[in-house]
C-alpha cells in the first residue's frame, strides 16, 4: 500500500522491497519456477561450454527472462482464482488452464530459440 508520507526515492525502495519479496516467495514456494530456473542454470552452463555469441547470449537471457514471467503472472492468476473461489468451479479451472498455456508458449518458443542456438553447434562435435 502507498504511504502518503514517502517520497519519491523512498516510494520507489519499498516498491523493489516488495517486489523482491514476491520473487523470494516464486524462487522459494513454487516449483515451476524452480524448475525452470535449474533450465536456466543448464542453458547458461551450456552457453559457456559452447562459447555462444553476444546475440545468442541476448536471445537466451530474453526467452529465460520471458518463461519466468510468464510462470510468474500464471502464479499470480492461480493464487487470486484460487483465493476468489476455493472450491472447484468450472470457470475457476478453465481461467487457470489457459492462465497456464502462457509458461507453456513461453517454454515451446524458448525450446525452439534453444535449438536455432545449439543444433548447429552439437552437430560440429560429430
């Protein structure tokens, strides 16, 4: 909640302070983010094993950066529908289906930028 007394470099501080309290609470709580940032991990271990280009650096960190947030704001669309409506509803289930086809478009375009990346650079090992 703003608090009419803070100023604007003040405002903008609790502001990272809340936000860095929910990206705890994603890193520490969920397990799609989880897993998601062990294949970030496996991504950047595979960058510097296979020396990729600044551009391809770029492309990487875009798409990992890009499947976080689509797993986070999913998160956030489950936890508001489940704290609208607890028990099963129909409507409730089909707004977190497609809330959850977002990480998964997400994860297939990262999956396709993967191999534009890497393909190549398995096949001049064999």
């Amino acid at each position: 909640m703003k608090n009419p007394n803070d100023g604007f470099l003040r405002g903008r501080l609790r502001s990272l302070k809340f936000a860095f309290r929910g990206v705890w609470r994603l890193i520490t709580k969920e397990d799609s983010i989880k897993a998601q940032l062990c294949v970030a991990v496996f991504a950047t271990v595979l960058g510097v094993y296979f020396n990729i280009s600044n551009t391809e650096w770029m492309l990487q960190f875009i798409v990992i950066g890009l499947v976080l947030v689509a797993e986070a704001v999913n998160t956030a669309i489950e936890e508001v529908a489940d704290f609208i409506h607890p028990d099963f509803h129909v409507k409730i289930g089909l707004i977190k289906d497609i809330a959850a086809g977002a990480p998964t478009f997400a994860a297939i375009i990262s999956l396709i930028i993967a191999g534009f990346i890497y393909i190549p650079k398995i096949n001049l090992l064999f």
